[in-house]
C-alpha cells in the first residue's frame, strides 16, 4: 500500500507544467468507438482513470498504441459491446462508453460505475434520454442492458438538471444517425466543449442554438483525426492553491486563462494577485489572506473539483468562511481529515463553516476521493511535523506526477510503499 509523507513549513518556486485534462481525455477517449479511422490523440495524462479506460476501449476491439502522454487508438474490426466490471468498478467515466456503443451497434451492456465516494452520480439522467432516442434500458444485477428499440427521426430532449456526463452521453449517442438531436439544458464546462471540437474535427455537424442549446445532425462516419487535449484546469488551480497556502510565488505553465477565471475570481477575492503573459503562463503572489464565501455550481460557476481544495487555504484564514456544495451530497468526507490536523469545520447539510486557525499539526490521515487526496496534500504541505496520507491510489487516478512537481518545487514530500 503507498503512502504519501510529507514534512510541512517549505516555501514552493518555480515552475509548474500542467498535464493534459484528465475529464476532457476520458470522454474524448470513449468518442474513439466511433470511429473506423485511426485517431491519434496528445497531450493525454498518464494517470489511472486514463490507463483504465484504455484497457476498456481494448477489450472493447480497438488497438491502443500508448508512447509517453499520445495514444493512438486503431480499429480492430471487432465488433464488442460489453463492458465488464472488472474495468469500470474504479471509474465513473465508465459509462461514458454506453452512449458511442449504442449509436455503433445499437446494443451495449455495460457496468454501473465506481470510482470516488463523494455521493450518488445516478445514471438515469443518461437513460432517460437514450429512452427518448429511442433505446430500450435495464438494469440487471450491477449491468445496464441497452438496445435499440425504435427509430426516432427528431428529438428535441430538455435536461431536468444540467449534468456533464449525461451531456456528453447525449452527444456521444447523437454523432452516427440519420436522425437531428436538439438537447437543452446542457452542460458548458470545458471538457464538454473540448469533446465538441473534437468531434466537429472529425467531421461530427454540432451547432450551438443559444447558451445551454445545441442541435446535432447525424452524420454517417467520422474522419480519423489528431487532436491536442486541453491542459487540466483543475489541476491548474490546485497549484494555485498549493501556492497560495504556502505563501509561495509560483509560475503556472500551459494554461488556458479562460478555463481559469472563476477560480481566480475566488481566490482574488481572498487576496492573491496574479499575472498572465503573452505565452499564457500565470505567476501568482499570495498577498492578504481573507474569509470568503463559495458555492459551488456548473460552469461558469465555481467547479466543485476545486472545493476540497479551496477548503485547505480557508482553514488557516483568520475568521469565518463558508462553503456550499450544490453539485454533490457527500463531498465533505475530507472534514474530518481536516479536523484531525487541527482545522475548525462545521458541516450542517451541505454547508461547511470554516473558522480559521493558526496553524495545522502534521497527522496520519485517510483521502476518502481524488480531490480529498489533494486537499490533504495541500495542508500537509503547510502543517507542523509530518503528515502521512493513506489510500493515495485515489491521487493516482486523476493527478499526473504531482509528488515529482512538487518536489521540484522544494516540497519535502516523497512517496513510499509500506
């Protein structure tokens, strides 16, 4: 089992690279069972969610050429429709292959997924509008069984709430038809956008009718392409947080600033300046340190993948800051981890008051999901002594070579097996 140690109270500088977008890769990824060309894909981050969904897309019938962070993906001719369990348990991206599977070959059964434990990612935002393109789905002992059942010339189809996976499932299950699919009320984050332009590469008619509309006209095949996944902003932000709660000057390579803004907005708010120049590299200066409110919402709003993180900075904030989660129901398992290293946080359903405190102690402490496992690295960069965090296979799902980055940044920081 490793272990992440790290001893607390060292300034960070430098540099920082960031990765390609892990949730912009794994959707993009389960795109490529739509194609009979080859697609070459790059700047793709070498972390567990990625390598799993590459050995799906393999038992699937693609050949799968992997050399450093490009993958090229080959048709096999195999025509494949099951996703087993044993591949999708630890990712909730898993899904993702249902909707390309259908519009393939008009049958799929495919594992409920796993992944982190920060609260229920119902699927039936997914099949209620696969039902609506006309597919018949159930769920039979852990798998959902989809197949064609009618075949719908045009669907206007309204999201109840605004979801990124079922957005990208819509779009997925939308590219290969004779049929044009509106769907509103959709998601806008960027991977979601970077899965579009992807697609539209490939030859995919995907129009824009307003906001939160788009409207799809099928399209018999699409073209093998090369494309450049888009660099991870959250990863971008937790960087930025691991500057600013160790009072550190930091420079934040390979950003896209627009991707960015509603983080900087918050954490402008709590005092950090920043500077952006013409090769959109970001330097940030941490300044005054103030409590501040957040809310989590869809894009453009504040990304709950940042919430974990942005809770470690306010955690030694003097005063009171408060923190709402309007996206998911658990997504507060990192608290009491928190609390264990000195932290002063209350939780009343889907709200934490945060009351800052001086300092953080150095514990051994349990990440419970991928951004909880971050949130602890951030305060053991900060806390007195040494903190040891346990389960940080959940790191290694979503963060590509962050011990390595920060090392480099002079973290006292070192992984081990124990």
């Amino acid at each position: 089992m490793k272990k992440i140690i790290i001893r607390g109270g060292y300034k960070l500088h430098g540099s920082i690279n960031i990765s390609g977008s892990k949730n912009a890769s794994l959707p993009i990824l389960a795109a490529t069972l739509l194609f009979e060309e080859t697609v070459i894909l790059e700047n793709v981050p070498m972390v567990k969610d990625i390598l799993t969904m590459i050995n799906l897309l393999e038992t699937l019938g693609k050949k799968i050429i992997v050399k450093k962070n490009q993958v090229t993906i080959l048709n096999t001719n195999k025509k494949k429709y099951f996703a087993k369990y044993d591949l999708v348990k630890t990712m909730r991206a898993g899904i993702l292959v249902l909707g390309p599977l259908l519009a393939k070959f008009e049958k799929a059964k495919v594992s409920l997924p796993g992944g982190c434990a920060i609260g229920a990612r119902p699927v039936d935002i997914h099949l209620d509008f696969l039902k609506k393109n006309g597919f018949k789905n159930e769920i039979k002992k852990g798998y959902v069984i989809s197949s064609r059942q009618n075949n719908k010339k045009n669907i206007n189809y309204t999201f109840s709430k605004i979801s990124v996976g079922a957005t990208e499932t819509a779009i997925l299950n939308s590219c290969l038809s004779n049929n044009k699919t509106k769907i509103n009320n959709i998601a806008l984050e960027p991977e979601v956008i970077d899965l579009i332009s992807f697609l539209k590469k490939a030859g995919a008619k995907i129009n824009f009718n307003k906001k939160r509309s788009l409207t799809i006209q099928g399209v018999k095949n699409l073209k093998g392409i090369k494309y450049k996944i888009m660099p991870d902003r959250i990863e971008a932000g937790t960087y930025l947080v691991a500057a600013a709660i160790t009072n550190s000057v930091l420079t934040i390579n390979n950003i896209v600033p627009k991707h960015l803004e509603n983080i900087l907005k918050v954490l402008m708010k709590f005092g950090v300046q920043f500077k952006i120049n013409k090769k959109n590299d970001l330097k940030i200066s941490p300044k005054i340190r103030k409590p501040i409110n957040v809310t989590t919402a869809p894009y453009p709003g504040f990304p709950t993948d940042m919430q974990a993180q942005i809770m470690s900075l306010l955690v030694l904030t003097k005063g009171t800051s408060n923190i709402k989660e309007d996206i998911f129901e658990n997504r507060f398992l990192h608290v009491s981890e928190l609390n264990r290293m000195g932290a002063n946080i209350k939780i009343e359903n889907n709200k934490a008051k945060i009351i800052g405190t001086n300092v953080l102690s150095g514990a051994e402490v349990m990440a419970t999901d991928l951004r909880a496992s971050v949130c602890l690295v951030l305060a053991g960069l900060v806390a007195r002594g040494e903190t040891i965090i346990n389960r940080v296979y959940h790191l290694e799902r979503g963060y590509e070579n962050l011990v390595k980055k920060l090392k480099k940044c002079g973290a006292k920081i070192k992984i081990i097996n124990a």
